[in-house]
C-alpha cells in the first residue's frame, strides 16, 4: 500500500484531466454547437494533461524507477549469491564425485588391510591354541607313560617273585627245607656263628 500511495494522486489527476479535455467532444455530441475556441481549449487541455504527466514523469518517475532499479539490483545480487552457492555446491559435488574413486579404493584397501590383520590374528590364535593342545597332549602321553612304566615294573616285580616263589617251590622239596633249617641251627650252635656275634 505504502508503494502505491505516491502513485494514486498523480493517477487521479490524470484521470481528471483527460476528463476535462474530452469535454468539449462530449459537448459536440449532444448537438451543440462548436466554438471556433474549441481546438483551442482541446490544445491548451492537451498542454496541461501532457505537462502534469511530464511533471509527473519527472517528479515521482526517478523514485520509482530508482526503487525499483534498487529492487532488480538487490534481486540480481541475491541471484549472484545463490548462483555462487549453486556453483559453489556443484563444484563440491563434482569433487566428491571426482574423488569418490579413490575413496572407494581407500575403504577397499582398508577392509584388505583389516581382513589380513583379521586371518593374522586367527592364525595367531589357531597357533597357540594348536600349541596348547600339543602341549596338554604330550603332558597326557608323558603322564600315561609314566603311569605304564610303573605299572610296568609293578607288574615286573609282582612277575619276579611271582616266578621266583615258583621257581623255589620247585626247588626247595620238605628234605631241602629240613636240610637248611638244621644248617641254619648248626650255625647258630656254633661260637662264630650268628648267635655269637655282637650287634
């Protein structure tokens, strides 16, 4: 409303001057008769119409115009601005999609790295684990050899007298038994013998 308050004056002045010199052709229709002054008046209407618009033109036409060239100034800057953003934006994107190679080449080179780290550790780990059950395996095997060899001499040494109680059954008959048990009192009958030594 404010832009068009100095324009609504100027438009009605117009406006009543262009009805003033349409009088006299308004007049001259509805059957009167033209004054020779007539032309006259039409010229000197047309003067004073045509000067008001010139006056106007040149009064209120500068600030119009210098408003609205400050408008399409503004406009054009504000354009300019959003044009350097834009281009800004497109150049940042054409970027992006310039490097987006090389970063897709990076996250791949990443996972390779990270996967080679990743059987590294597992290798390391199947190691380890490999020699912890190597180890615990040749604990058990020393351990069950240790307990067969003490079996074995268990069963060594039940077999020895075993055999030997065996072999001296045979060997020793009542006659032998009463044989060694009259020489075994003989000895110790005697001075030297067993009875007769100090302890």
């Amino acid at each position: 409303m404010k832009r068009l308050r100095p324009v609504i004056l100027p438009a009605l002045a117009a406006c009543g001057l262009v009805l003033l010199a349409v009088h006299p052709a308004f007049a001259a229709e509805e059957g009167g008769e033209v004054s020779p002054l007539t032309p006259v008046f039409q010229w000197i209407n047309f003067a004073i119409v045509a000067g008001l618009i010139v006056f106007l033109l040149i009064k209120k036409a500068p600030a119009l115009f210098a408003a609205r060239a400050t408008q399409i100034a503004s406009a054009i800057e504000e354009a300019g601005k959003v044009k350097a953003q834009a281009d800004a934006q497109r150049r940042d994107a054409e970027q992006r999609l310039a490097n987006i190679a090389a970063e897709i080449e990076q996250l791949r080179e990443a996972a390779r790295r990270d996967a080679a780290a990743e059987v590294g550790r597992i290798q390391a780990s199947a190691k380890e684990e490999a020699a912890k059950i190597h180890a615990a395996g040749r604990m058990e095997v020393d351990a069950a050899a240790r307990g067969a060899r003490t079996e074995l001499r268990a069963l060594a040494t039940r077999l020895s007298i075993e055999r030997a109680e065996a072999v001296l059954r045979a060997e020793i008959t009542p006659a032998a038994e009463d044989g060694m048990f009259t020489t075994f009192l003989g000895e110790l009958a005697r001075p030297g013998g067993q009875a007769g030594r100090p302890n």
